[in-house]
C-alpha cells in the first residue's frame, strides 16, 4: 500500500500547504524569538523589522486559506487528507494571531526607558518568554514529526508558561507599586506579559491541532 | 450527526462465502444492516460489493454457477433456508439497478405491473391509488401525473430512474437494494435521487452500492468498505470519512489505492 495518492498533483498540492506551514510556524517561532530579545534587551531598533515580518506571516496566512480552499473545491479531501486540511486551516490562523501578539509586545517597548528598568522584571520577562518559545519549537516539531507525545508536552507546558506569566505580572506591578511616574511604562510591560500568555494559548492550539491531525481527536485535558 | 440510538438490525449477514465456479467472491461477510437506514457499500471495481448485495435478494441465484454458504437472515430468518419462496423474498426486498431500466410500457403500467402479479391490490381503484402513491414517494408525481400513458422510456433518465424506484416502492417492500443508481445520471438527476433516498428511509431500510465516496458520504449512516471479497471495514459513515480505523479503507477513500 503506497502513501501517495493516485493523482500526483494532490500529493503535490498537499505538500506545498505543508511547507507552506512549516515556513509559515519557523518565520513565527524567530519572530517570537526577535520580540523576546527586543523587549529584554530593550533594542527599539530591531522594531521595525519585526513589523515586516510579521506582514509576511499574514501573507502566509492568506495564501494558506486560498489553497486550503482550492484543496476542498478540487479534492473534496476525506480522512487523514480532511484532517490536514481543517487542522492546517486553524494552524496558520493561530500561527498569525502569534505573530500579531509578538509584533504588539515589540511595539510595547517603543515608548518604555532603555536603561533603567529593574533587572528582575526583565528577567522574569525573559523566562516566561524562553519557556513560549521552548513551547512553539516544541509545538512545530510535533507537526514535523506528526508526534502526538511532543503535542500532549506542549499541552502540559502551557501549565507552567501560565505561572511563570503570574510571576512576570507580580513584577511588574511591584515595579510599578515603586512609583506612580512607572504607570505608563508598568501597563505596557502587563500587556507584554499578557500577550505572551496568550500566544502559549494558541501555541497549545496548534498542539492540539496536531494532536487531532494524527488521531482523530482531540486531546484529553488530563492527559 | 444525528444517530438512532434504538438501532434494530433488519439484515445479518453471518459467514457468507460466494463462489462463481472455482473462483471465490466473497470471503466470510459478517455484518449488520439496520433498520430504517441507509447503508452505503463502497469499494474497487470487482470488491464484491454488487455481489453482496445481490446475496440479500437472492439474485445470484439466477447464475448457475453461483453457490453461496453462510447465512443471510432479514428480521432474523435465514433467506437461504430450504423452501424459501423467493419471489416472496424479492416482494419483500427490492432492487433499483445501475441504469434505469423501466419496461416497454406506459408510466402507468411500469407501477401496475408489480401490484398486479402479485395480487396487491383488489380492483382498479386501488391500483390507481398504488400507482399514485408509489409515484409521490419517488417525487416523480407532478412531473408524470398528466402524461400516464406515455411510454415510460420517453421520460429522462433521471425520471426514468426514479420511476424504477416508484416500481419497486409498489409492491411495499421492506428493503430496497441499489446498485450504483446515479452513475447514468447527470448531478441534477443524482441530486434528486439522493433527496428521495434520504426520504426513503424512514419507511425503509436502503443498501446501496456506489463508486462516490462523497455520495456514500452525503446519503449514508453507515459503510461498509470491500477490498477482494472481503468486508475490510464497516462503521459509522462519519467515522469512515474522517478517520477510519483500517489503513487500507483509508488508502481507497483518499485515493492512494494501488
């Protein structure tokens, strides 16, 4: 039994989505990485080049949707060729939306002092940052390695971005409770907080996408 | 997807093996159809899957060198049994075919004939009710009720199709047997047919064999996937198209056969 199909051009069709995401999650995951450094070595520089990247993550997006469409018009896709189809759809839409909140919190930095800021702030910054981006790499190898083990890890990890995003907010609203001139500055540095928090949620979302691309289903929030 | 959570099987089929001369079609079939439902049995040309189904109305008895064991019971009474009366059975389960095949008579005749040798209906009256209603379930009504005695091969193909099902709706069968009923028609006519089977099953218990998947997909509740004469998967229709217990059911409906 042969794992391509009949019709060449479908096999070439899925593999071009597929790549499609792979560029799509590994443009992403740098960018993540681009904000975090941005934010935590407060270089405002770096600015404007994340904001053009994240444009090319939106192009990905909509070129995602158009074929995805075109898959379902041609191809009428059933089981594992569905599954691909409805899971990549929701990927790159969660692959945008982390995009967009990576592209926000770099913005977030524009107005906020470059050297004065409390180190433990940026530090607890900086671990909720590297444990999101330990989490899309780890989200992203589970796609590649269609590998339900590593999506359930980035469920579980999502756990422990949500501490660590309780303890970067404790931070900054002990810097904040410093002085009331930090009120500005403290409500950017939350949403940067926040935002990272919820980019692990859609990083959990494409696991379970994954998850439900291999199996079928879902998975089970004890697991 | 809404299920009978009360399912009562109206068909079993219990170790069934088919043999033309030496050469065997059909391996073992165990499976179950239900009551009130729409069965889809989908798989290669020379599955099995035709054969099969001619099993349920004993229609391979018609081919000499056909011989079937196992058993195929309907309402829990097997139809291989010694004595059957099988023109009994094929009253009781009827058959529309791959091309519609009506008979050189009028519209009206197509529908009479079956009532009429089978002594359904009493008098002219009731024939004329018979015919009228077996038409109005195949929703062919409106479209044939002024032209009666015309030549039923005059109509469509797609209206002579549904007029095999008004035929074979006449003589108030039990279960109706279809062998790849849209292939001859055009999406119009296969839409049409597809609404009547959805009609068709709340007051009958439908098998039909197709080469569509998305027709399996859209008319079914359940399906069962045939691969060299062996049933390889049976299951909810649901399940089968979004994710499918064997890699081979998988294979064929994706298309990667071969």
């Amino acid at each position: 039994m042969s794992d391509d199909h009949i019709v060449k051009s479908y096999d070439e069709e899925l593999h071009i989505i597929n790549d499609a995401i792979v560029q799509m999650g590994s443009l992403t995951e740098s960018l993540l990485e681009d904000s975090m450094n941005a934010i935590t070595k407060m270089d405002k520089d770096s600015v404007s080049k994340i904001v053009e990247s994240d444009k090319k993550i939106n192009k990905f997006r909509a070129s995602i949707d158009e074929q995805i469409m075109t898959l379902l018009v041609k191809r009428s896709p059933v089981a594992i060729d569905l599954r691909l189809a409805i899971s990549t759809l929701k990927i790159s839409q969660d692959l945008e939306r982390i995009g967009d909140l990576a592209k926000g919190n770099a913005k977030k930095i524009l107005p906020l002092p470059e050297d004065d800021l409390p180190p433990e702030m940026l530090n607890s910054m900086r671990r909720l940052g590297e444990a999101v981006q330990k989490q899309i790499k780890l989200s992203l190898d589970s796609y590649l390695e269609r590998s339900t083990e590593k999506a359930i890890q980035v469920v579980k990890d999502d756990e422990q971005v949500n501490d660590l995003t309780k303890i970067s907010i404790k931070e900054v609203l002990d810097f904040l409770a410093k002085d009331k001139k930090n009120l500005e500055f403290a409500t950017n540095l939350l949403f940067v907080s926040k935002n990272l928090e919820r980019a692990g949620d859609h990083i959990t979302r494409i696991a379970e996408n994954v998850y439900y691309l291999i199996s079928g289903d879902y998975p089970k929030k004890n697991k | 997807m809404e299920l009978n959570m009360n399912r009562e099987a109206k068909v079993i089929s219990k170790n069934v093996d088919v043999f033309y001369g030496n050469k065997q079609a059909l391996f073992d079939i165990n499976l179950e159809i239900f009551k009130n439902e729409v069965t889809a049995l989908i798989g290669p040309s020379g599955c099995g899957k035709s054969t099969f189904l001619r099993c349920i109305n004993r229609m391979n008895d018609v081919i000499d060198i056909c011989k079937i064991s196992g058993e195929i019971e309907i309402d829990g009474f097997n139809i291989y049994k010694q004595g059957v009366d099988v023109v009994r059975l094929r009253e009781k389960v009827g058959m529309v075919f791959q091309k519609p095949n009506p008979f050189p008579k009028s519209i009206y005749d197509n529908i009479a004939y079956g009532p009429n040798i089978h002594g359904i209906a009493q008098n002219k009256q009731e024939l004329d009710e018979i015919v009228e209603n077996s038409l109005k379930k195949a929703a062919l009504w409106n479209e044939v009720k002024d032209r009666l005695n015309e030549p039923g091969t005059g109509l469509s193909g797609g209206q002579q199709q549904r007029l095999c099902i008004a035929r074979a709706i006449s003589i108030n069968p039990e279960i109706i047997l279809m062998d790849e009923p849209c292939s001859a028609l055009d999406p119009i006519a296969t839409a049409k047919i597809e609404e009547l089977i959805d009609s068709l099953k709340s007051s009958y218990t439908i098998v039909i064999v197709t080469h569509s998947m998305a027709q399996a997909a859209r008319v079914s509740q359940r399906t069962g996937f045939f691969h060299l004469g062996k049933l390889i998967e049976m299951d909810e229709t649901d399940k089968i198209f979004k994710n499918p217990n064997n890699k081979m059911t998988q294979d064929y409906i994706t298309g990667r056969f071969g």
